[in-house]
C-alpha cells in the first residue's frame, strides 16, 4: 500500500475515534505542506468536510497559488487577511510599553504565526472542527515552526516525513507540479526558508535519514538548531507536587 494510502486511512481512523462529524479545518499557504496535507484531508473525509483557510497578512505575492489549490481540491475555502490583528497588537504594546515589539526578531516573526494560529482555531470552534498540523520531520527536526503557532495543531498527518518524502506524497496524489516544487518561504522575510536555514533540504534530509553529511559547518549547524528547539517537540515541562 502507497504511503498516502496509509496516511488516509490514518486520517479516516482519528476522525472516527476524535470527532466522526467534525470537519478538518487546515492554513493554506500554497506551500507543498499544506497543500500535501489538504489533498490527504480531502481523500480521507470529502470535500465537504475540509474548510481551508488562506491567511495573508496585507498583500501576499503568491496567494494565487493557495486560490489555485482550493479550487482544484475543491474544498470550500475562506480569506482572513491577519494584518489589521497583528498591527493592532503590534501598537497596543508599544503604547504600553514604549518599545516598538517589531524590532525583536522572535517577536516580529512569531507573532502573526500565532494569530493565524487563533484564527484556525476560532475557525474550528464555529464549524465543529479539528486542526490539521502541517509541519513535516524537516521542519520540526530544526525547530523551524513557531510554537503555538504553525508548531499547534489537534493531529498531525506528515509529521514523520522529511521535506523530500513530502513532495514524493505529492506526486503519488497526483497534485500538480507547482504546488509539489514550490520554493518553500515563510512569506514574511523575502527569503527562502533554505536562504534562512543555511543549508538545503536534501542536505538536511539525508542527515536526518542516514546520519551522512559532507558538509561540516553545515552539520554543526544542524546539530545546533537541533538541540536548542527540542522544546517545541516535548511536552511543557510541568512541576510534580510533592505528597
């Protein structure tokens, strides 16, 4: 059986056990993620119980290839553009603060990934939904999601893929080539995720798999993010009360 095929069906068993009539809510960027996860959602449930949400904050350049997706899927679909949220918070910290929250990297890139986080959220709550988790082993394995942010989500269909066995899901879907090959971005910085990262996805794929790397200073650098972003993947550290 076709890797997809199990994913299906894994899809079909957790709605079954976690919400037989719910409906999967999922953020669709036009990026081979979510696209992957929204053709899976798609097979195993129907069109009609996948709601897409496109999430622009302000102009987004290819949001045309998340339109694209939608209506080759099917799916029904809604447009929430997040910018005037993320300016209106943005602005009610720097009054209360006197400090512009924007010139804090974490707090510039993470802050919109958690509103678009609410909002799938607030999404699910009004159409008895479950939220579709789109971080694939790539991702996840450098701390490359925000936590709470694109890092959330109720169940998680391409988690244990690397960003290579992804794109393989997509073409035994039969998804078109510009959403399986799309240059991963995070929309934000104008830079590819690759650019961001410092290394490719093929060279961190076949680290991941085989422990193989030629590439030294890459490596280092791997290992590095690696260690320092466990924290997304763990469960919260809870103090045990002492009897």
């Amino acid at each position: 059986m076709k890797q997809s095929e199990l994913i299906i069906n894994w899809i079909k068993k957790y709605f079954e056990e976690n919400g037989p009539t719910c409906n999967a809510i999922i953020g669709i960027s036009g990026g081979t993620d979510s696209s992957v996860c929204a053709a899976l959602l798609t097979k195993a449930l129907g069109k009609d119980r996948v709601i897409g949400v496109l999430m622009p904050c302000g102009t987004q350049h290819d949001i045309d290839v998340s339109i694209k997706l939608v209506e080759l899927l099917g799916i029904k679909h809604l447009t929430i553009n997040i910018q005037e949220p993320v300016e209106t918070l943005k602005q009610e910290i720097e009054n209360n603060t006197g400090i512009d929250p924007n010139t804090f990297d974490a707090y510039k890139t993470n802050t919109p990934a958690r509103i678009r986080m609410t909002t799938l959220y607030g999404i699910s709550a009004m159409n008895n939904g479950r939220v579709c988790n789109t971080c694939n082993l790539s991702e996840d394995y450098v701390g490359y999601s925000t936590k709470f942010g694109d890092a959330a989500g109720d169940f998680s269909p391409i988690s244990s893929f690397t960003k290579t066995e992804v794109k393989e899901l997509g073409n035994e879907l039969g998804l078109p080539r510009e959403f399986v090959e799309k240059i991963p971005e995070d929309g934000m910085s104008g830079k590819s995720d690759e650019e961001k990262l410092g290394f490719t996805y093929a060279v961190l794929d076949k680290y991941i798999k085989t422990g193989e790397i030629d590439d030294l200073k890459a490596k280092e650098r791997i290992d590095y993010l690696h260690r320092i972003n466990l924290h997304k993947l763990l469960p919260m550290p809870a103090y045990k009360k002492e009897d």
